[in-house]
C-alpha cells in the first residue's frame, strides 16, 4: 500500500508549522482510542477520592502516593498503544492521518524510497530524543535545510509532499526599471 517513489523534483520539504497541525490532528484521533480504552479496561477505586473529597486529613500519604504511581496499564495505555496506532500508519501508508490531510508522508532519507520498518521504529523512539531539551529536536525541523528533527535523523527519514505550485517570481508592475 506504500506510495510509488515520486521524483525529486516534484517534492518539497514538509515544515514545521504543518508538521506542527498534522502532530495536533493525529492527537485529536489517538486521544479518543486511549481513553476508550481506559474506561474499557481500567477499573477505577474511587475510594481515596471519595475519602479526600470527605475527610483529606484521614488519607495517608503512602496511600495517596501508591495511587500516584502508574500501573503496567497506565504504561500500556499511554506508551504502546499510541506507538502502535502510529507505526502501523506509518508502515501501511507511510503517513498519519494528520500527515496525509497535508499529503505528506515519510521516505527514506538516501533514496526517497519507502523506509523500513526499522527506520518506522527507530523514528518512534527518536521522538523521545527530540523531547530532550524543551523539544528543540522537534524546534529542528524548523532550522534544518531539509527539515529534519533529530527522529527523522536518528532514523534517516524525511517528511516530503507533492509541490503545492512552482515558485512565482516576484514582480511589482507599477515600478519602472
């Protein structure tokens, strides 16, 4: 189901501003999966809460603190099951949803070839990285000439979509040579 390689010069780099919408559209479907499923699989003990919400001086604080700390679930829920959706996108159509409303998608860095699954699981990981100092590893995307983050680095992808139009050349008419 991977896209044809399409040639160079009919691509452009994808920024960091519609990476940016693409990365809030993909939230806007993933949230909904991961709390269904914390509401399916997840049993909530409203005791301690019903407990705080009555007498907070009664709850302990080892008791507050074991309610504070993730369960595997948790860890289920809000680390693999998110990794999965995405990497399965990636791997079946070289994109998220988000990044397909901007007919983006992800190619191998050297050979503009779909990436491997490899590179798909690197690049997931590599977001962890590009967390790393206030997120500048994202913020890269920005600055870099090919607009890579430090994941697509890590992984050696790049974001790339069909040139939206060819590059005008400036005129002013009314302005005599």
């Amino acid at each position: 189901m991977n896209a044809p390689p399409v040639a160079e010069g009919e691509l452009e780099y994808v920024g960091f501003w519609v990476r940016v919408a693409a990365s809030l559209i993909d939230t806007l479907w993933v949230t909904p999966i991961v709390l269904l499923l914390g509401f399916m699989f997840t049993t909530a003990d409203t005791s301690l809460t019903d407990q705080l919400l009555r007498d907070p001086a009664s709850v302990s604080v080892a008791a507050l603190s074991a309610e504070l700390v993730p369960s595997a679930s948790d860890f289920i829920l809000q680390y693999l099951v998110p990794a999965a959706l995405i990497v399965v996108f990636w791997l079946m159509r070289n994109a998220t949803p988000g990044k397909m409303v901007f007919h983006a998608r992800i190619v191998d860095a050297a050979t503009g070839a779909a990436p491997t699954s490899r590179q798909l699981v690197i690049r997931y990981i590599g977001y962890y990285v590009s967390l790393l100092g206030l997120g500048l590893g994202f913020v890269w995307v920005g600055i870099d000439p090919r607009k890579q983050g430090w994941h697509d680095k890590l992984a050696g992808t790049v974001v790339v979509r069909p040139k939206i139009r060819p590059t005008a050349t400036v005129s002013f008419p009314a302005r005599k040579p």
